[in-house]
C-alpha cells in the first residue's frame, strides 16, 4: 500500500518491495477486500479491520465509477484510470465478489455461502 507515494496497492514490486509496476489493477484491490474482511472477522485483530475500511474507502473513492457504473479496471500511478492492459469493464467477477464475501460465512467459500445465506 502507498509503495510509491501514491494511495493503492501497486501492481508489483521487486523482492525489496520497490515498485516495478505502477498501476493499479481492481482485481488485486479486491483480493485485499476479501482477505482483510476475512482476517478481521477470523482474528478479530483491528489492524485487519482498519485495512478493510482502508481499501473500501480506496474503492469507493477512486476505483468505483459511480458515473458510469462497475470499477475502473486499471488506475496509473497518480490512480487516473487507463486501459493498456485491457480496455473498458470487461470483468465485473471481481469487484462483485469483493462485495459479497465480506457479508458471507467465513468457513465456506463464496458459492455455497451464498446458497446458504441468499
């Protein structure tokens, strides 16, 4: 988080934790979501928790299109959207499952907690 000066997760870095790519993909904000939601509710740990708040608010405030709708699928350095990876919103998996999982049992995955709870 913030490995370049700028909010968000970095798409890579190097084994010293230095970025080697910039951009920010939505798909990897929402394994954060998912994970830190899941440790904070198994662990009960706060530092879990406040990563969860911090990646939600990161969400909706610059990934989130609430323009035209879904997530910004990649965001630059400075978390303006572009497309060189792929262009457009093709992959709604992702950001819907980040919304889900958080709200579903932790002991099973997201198909059968679904079922479970409608």
């Amino acid at each position: 988080w913030n490995a370049d000066g700028a909010p968000g997760l970095v798409y890579t870095t190097d084994w010293d934790g230095k970025p080697v790519v910039h951009d920010r993909m939505h798909w990897t904000l929402a394994e954060g979501i998912n994970t830190s939601s899941m440790l904070a509710r198994v662990t009960g740990k706060e530092s879990y928790a406040k990563w969860y708040a911090t990646f939600l608010e990161y969400a909706d405030s610059t990934v989130m299109d609430h323009v035209n709708g879904s997530w910004f699928h990649q965001l630059d350095r400075t978390n303006q959207p572009i497309g060189t990876v792929w262009p457009g919103k093709s992959d709604l998996y992702h950001a819907t499952q980040s919304m889900m999982i958080p709200l579903r049992d932790p002991s099973l995955s997201i198909a059968p907690a679904a079922r479970k709870q409608g």
